[in-house]
C-alpha cells in the first residue's frame, strides 16, 4: 500500500539518547491520526520530531515518498504546518497579523502579503470563526481563541500534514468538537492529513482513523480505534489505579466504593446510572441486578458496583440469577428501586421487588 | 483597520524623517559660534561664508556622526532585543560596547606607545573583537540563565570589568594621550573628521542593507524558535548573523564615539509605541531614523547645555533613555501580572 506519510525504524528524543524507539507509522492521505499515552510519555517528542524541531536519532521519515530531512526549510513548511503547546510571541500584534504569519512560506522576500494572501487568511479566519476578534491583540484573547487562531494560522499555511499538540486542551466542549469537525472538513476538501496528541481518549476514539499508543518507552500500539481500544487496554497504558475508563463507550467513572455492601438497586434502561455515581460519592457500596449486559446501566454499574448480577444481551433472566439475586438482596439492609414500571422482559426485576417488600426492608422509591 | 495602519506608519515615519532633518539643521546652526541657516545654504551651494571652517570641519562631521551612530546604536539594541527575546537588552546594557571599549583602548595605548598611527579600520576591528569577546560571554550566561533580568545583571557585570580594565589602562598611558582617551572612553561625538564619517557611513550602510533584508526570518524569529522553524527558517544562520551584525554595529559605534547609554534600549521601545507595531520591515528604518533624531538631541543638549564645557554624551542619553527603560520593565511587570 502507498502510504503518504511513514515512518522508517524511527527513534526519537533527546541529546541523543533515545526517549521513544522503533516507531513505525504508515498513513493515508487524508487520514486522521492521534497519539495517545500517559503524561510524559513522549507524544510531545514524537511530534516534535515529525516537525523537524527535534532531530531524530534513527530511522527515515517520509512525506509522499520524500524525505523529511532532504526537504528545504520553505519545501517542509508548505507542507508541513504544527500548532505547539509552545505559545507563540508576539507583541503589538492583532489576531489577523498573527493569522497572516501563516503565509510567511508564499510571500517574497520581504514578507509583504499580497491581495491572494489576505483572501486566504480571510477565508482561514472565516473557517475557525475568529472573524469578529481579528482586530484585538493575540496577548488579550482567552487561551481557547488563542488555540483556535493558531489553527487558522495553521490553516492557511495550506499545509497537506498538519501536526497539533493538544490543540484542543483549553477548549470547551462546544469547540473541542468544533474545532475536530474543522479537521474533519478540511479532510474532506483538501485531503488533509492529521497528526496530534489529545487527551481527550474519548474524542480520540471518535475522530482518528488511527491511533498510536505511546508509554514512555515504546509505541505500545498502532491501530485503528477499535483495534486499540479494546476492554481493559485504556486501564492498563494509563495505569490507571483509581477508577476506571470504557473503551467500550468512551466514559470513565471515579473508583467504586469500598467494603461490604449493604444496598442493593434495582434499575435498567439507564434509570439506575445517576443513583450509583450518587452512592459511590457518598461512599456507599452497593449490589445490583438484574441487569442485561446490553443495559445502559451496565457499563457504569460494572465499574462502581461491588457485584452485579446480569444476564447475556438478550437473553431472558433464568431462575439461576434470580436466586443469586434474592440471596445477595437478603444480606442488605437497603433496596433502591429506580424502576415504576416494568416491562416484560424485567418481570424478574418486578418479582424482585416484591419480594424485598415481604422481607420487610427499608424500600427507597428513585424514580 | 489596515488602511488607518497605514496612515500611521507613513505619518510615523515623515515625523521621524522631519525630525532628523530639524535636528541636523539645528546641530548644525547652534553653538558657541551661531551660524545661520542662509548661511548654510550658501555653503552648500559653494558660497564663501565666515565660519566655514567650523562648519565644514568641526560640526558637519560631528552631526553626521551622531546621525550615523545613533541609528546604527538603536538599531545594535533593537537587533540585540529580537535575538534574546528581551526587551531590555542593548550593546550598552549587555557589556558588548564595555568589552569593545576595553579592547580599542588596548590597541590605541599599544599603538601609540609604539608611535604607529591608529586607522579608523584598525579601530572598528578591534572594537569587534571585543564586541565578539563580550557577546560570547553574554551568550555563554543566556545558556544558563534563562531569566531576562538575570541575564542584564550577568551584561552589566561584564560591562563592569571591562570598564575596570579600560580605567586601568587609561590610568597608566601617557600624559598626552590621556585627555582624548578619557574624553573617548566616556562617550563623545566631538573630533569627528570626515575620514571617519566615510568609514562609519560605508560600514553602516552596508550593515544596514544586510539587516532589512533579513526582516523577514526577523519577523519569523519573533515569534518563537520553533515556529520560526516550522516556517522554514534557519536558525541558527539567523542566530549567528544576527550576533555578528549587532556587533558590527556596536563595534562600529565604540570605536567612533566610546560607548553610549541606553539609546539602544530605549529607542526601539519608543520608536515602537509611536508605530504600533513590532513589524521588522517598518521596525528596522525607523529605529534608525529614531537613534538619529535621539543621538542628535543628545549630543545637541551635551555640546550647548553647558557651553564651553561638554558634556560626555552617554549623560544626556543616560537621562533621557534610563527613564524609558525603567518604564517598560514597569508597564511588562503590570502585563504579567493583568
């Protein structure tokens, strides 16, 4: 396959010793790529080397078949455009200006835009809605327009690669997706290719094609979304030891409350999720159950609850669980029921109920 | 928004090109010996006037000098501010003009000890050897400290020992020499001949070709190291000129007129609130134009201020230009904090 940009044996990082080695990255044009890993992984260095700001230790990089190293400085920048975590400086200098410095690659010696270029940084402007600051000072702006007026800067250096940095970090949610979907557009029109780091693993797993995993000393995976994010894996790159992340649904839920639960909820069809999340903030263990493993309740239940009881997606509740279930009801002191109605599939659940009442327990309605 | 930028870059830099045109005039006119304009013109036009002398050999190649080196001195700061990203550097503050001054005045008292007459090329060389052995420091300092005021205390402390060097040396030449050197190594436009001129203009100009062909990857710089090279930039060419070309400059200064305070700092900041702007293109004319109408005031105020006695020149600058500098650190400190 043809790929438009590759990475050959590369290793990567500091004054010679290598931080990151062997990264072997092959992609599309067009395609979306994220790199994901923990803090101080190297993600910043692996891009950093792709720019050429750093110089690589080994390996080839290549950019439709030619090598980034052979390219001049002007070749690589119409190219080749990054936004860094790294701010930029500038004094005296308008939104517009800063967006203009994009065109640096095409203007001539001098540096003086011509009429061709200011319809570019227009239409760049345009494309990320920084139109109405253009006039303030790039020093005055909040961090989340900053990061946005460095895309349209990005923007309109037409790059056919772009390298971002956690460029969606001081964003808020409306223009982290904005901002993603700009890509995605820019992707569709111009054949785009994308390289960043996000932290963001939930929006990872929805915008790249792929995904590479880095942890510190190695790429530990390279792959499509749903290759990478298989149950368990997100825990185990992050080490995470506090809590819990779904590949599955992209969520992540604080660690479970600990010791003997004395709560038993039952719940289904998403009525149940808020009423755990309460419980494990109070701190409170609980059980739950009945729960096909296909509930909405179930993602969230597995992470916080002490146990739950469910059945196979679309399976009915045979008397096997219902017995565990009565038996795990019996030993609480608390039943919250989350459910008014129940449907035909969660008779079960209604029978469970029922029989929690002639136990005489303390019944607390959350519907 | 464009267009009202581009009223205020023309209207800045007629205002600045006036300015240096009212001032050599009044340089020229003003003194002990008042010599009028008509005069002047008359001169000019190959008239034979009364004090032609004065004119022609005494103030002419005096106001062209401080024209000359004023500009080159703010342009020395304004090219010495971009390279450390510092707003308050300058060949005086970072002890560049110090160490050059100490090595002209090395040569000069050899030189003369050994009865060799010192060239205005011998001079600028030597000024830029010492140019280059302080800068070399500074760079070596701006590696391990990365903090803007550490990095004025470590210039100023070269500065200083270059000056104790200087004193030194001054201290024990001959009786003769000591008056010119003591004059020079305090800062002075006053001896100038037209010989110097020459060189300084022919050095200068050539400098300042160089340096406006490089606003571009300037303008690239400013913004960042990493940017500058995503945009395709050779930094560490850029690096290397810009390090020779300010020392050029300062070298050329000191070997002229000594050093001199503080217009290398304070012109670019001045020259930048009046154009709004910190575009290399517009930056580089017009802190020129600046150090010229700032030199020419200064050195007009430190010739007829006190009359007959002068004034050393880096005095006025020092009054003038420290203030400025004082309000920039002030108005950077509020910014920081806002």
């Amino acid at each position: 396959m043809k790929y438009y940009f590759k990475t050959e044996g590369l290793s990567v990082g500091y004054h010679k010793k290598p931080i990151i080695k062997d990264i072997e990255i092959g992609l599309e044009k067009g395609e979306i790529l994220t790199l994901i890993g923990p803090n101080g992984a190297g993600k910043s260095t692996v891009l950093k080397s792709i720019a050429k700001q750093l110089a690589i230790i080994a390996g080839t990089i290549y950019l439709d078949e030619q090598s980034v190293e052979s390219m001049s400085g002007t070749e690589l920048s119409q190219n080749m455009a990054v936004v860094l975590t790294e701010k930029l400086r500038t004094e005296m200098m308008t939104c517009e200006d800063v967006v203009a410095t994009g065109r640096y690659p095409y203007t001539g010696r001098f540096g003086i835009l011509s009429e061709s270029d200011h319809k570019v940084v227009k239409e760049a402007m345009e494309l990320v809605h920084v139109t109405a600051i253009k006039d303030q000072d790039f020093t005055r702006i909040s961090d989340g327009q900053r990061q946005r007026v460095m895309l349209a800067r990005a923007i309109c250096q037409e790059p056919e690669i772009i390298i971002l940095d956690e460029p969606t970090s001081y964003l808020d949610v409306k223009y982290k997706l904005e901002f993603l979907s700009i890509l995605q557009e820019m992707r569709k029109k111009k054949g785009l290719t994308v390289i960043m780091s996000l932290h963001e693993l939930e929006l990872a797993e929805r915008v790249s094609d792929k995904i590479l995993c880095i942890d510190g000393k190695c790429v530990d995976r390279f792959g499509k979304p749903e290759e990478v994010f298989e149950q368990g894996y997100i825990s185990k790159l992050f080490s995470i030891a506090s809590g819990s992340f779904d590949e599955e649904n992209g969520s992540m839920e604080l660690e479970p409350a600990k010791g003997e639960a004395k709560v038993f909820v039952i719940a289904g069809g998403g009525t149940g999720r808020n009423v755990y999340r309460r419980l494990q903030r109070q701190g409170i263990p609980f059980i739950t159950g009945v729960l096909p493993q296909n509930d909405l309740d179930y993602p969230v239940a597995r992470a916080l609850a002490t146990d739950v009881i469910a059945t196979e997606a679309f399976e009915p509740i045979t008397e096997e669980h219902m017995q565990e279930a009565r038996k795990k009801l019996t030993s609480c002191d608390k039943i919250i029921c989350c459910k008014e109605t129940f449907g035909t599939l969660e008779q079960a659940n209604l029978e469970l109920l029922r029989f929690a009442k002639e136990s005489v327990k303390e019944i607390e309605m959350n519907c | 928004m464009q267009h009202s930028r581009k009223i205020r870059y023309i209207i800045a830099f007629l205002l600045l090109s006036i300015s240096v045109l009212v001032f050599v005039a009044m340089n020229v006119c003003i003194g002990t010996v008042k010599i009028s304009l008509e005069d002047i013109i008359a001169s000019i036009g190959g008239g034979q006037i009364n004090n032609s002398r004065i004119l022609w050999d005494i103030r002419m190649p005096r106001t062209m000098a401080a024209m000359i080196l004023g500009g080159a001195l703010a342009l020395a700061g304004y090219l010495l501010q971009t390279f450390f990203h510092n707003p308050i550097a300058g060949p005086f503050v970072l002890g560049i003009s110090s160490g050059a001054k100490m090595v002209v005045a090395l040569v000069m008292v050899f030189l003369m000890g050994h009865a060799i007459r010192v060239s205005s090329v011998t001079l600028i060389a030597a000024a830029f050897l010492g140019a280059m052995i302080s800068m070399g420091f500074v760079l070596l300092m701006s590696r391990k400290v990365n903090n803007m005021s550490m990095l004025v205390v470590s210039g100023v402390m070269i500065g200083y020992i270059c000056s104790a060097v200087t004193e030194l040396v001054v201290t024990f030449a001959n009786d003769a020499e000591i008056v010119n050197l003591h004059n020079w190594s305090r800062g002075s436009f006053s001896g100038m001949t037209w010989d110097n001129v020459i060189v300084m203009a022919v050095v200068i100009t050539v400098t300042f070709v160089i340096v406006f062909f490089m606003a571009k990857p300037l303008s690239a710089y400013q913004l960042g190291e990493s940017y500058a090279q995503n945009m395709g930039v050779n930094i560490r060419v850029l690096r290397v000129a810009l390090v020779i070309l300010s020392s050029i400059l300062s070298a050329c200064i000191v070997a002229f007129a000594g050093p001199i305070s503080f217009v290398g700092v304070a012109v670019p900041h001045l020259v930048k609130s009046l154009l709004g702007s910190t575009k290399p293109i517009l930056m580089i004319p017009a802190c020129f134009l600046g150090g010229s109408v700032f030199c020419l005031f200064c050195d007009l105020l430190a010739r007829t201020m006190f009359a007959p006695t002068e004034l050393s020149i880096s005095t006025v600058t020092a009054v003038f230009g420290a203030p400025v500098v004082l309000w920039v650190m002030i108005r950077r400190s509020r910014e920081k904090v806002a």
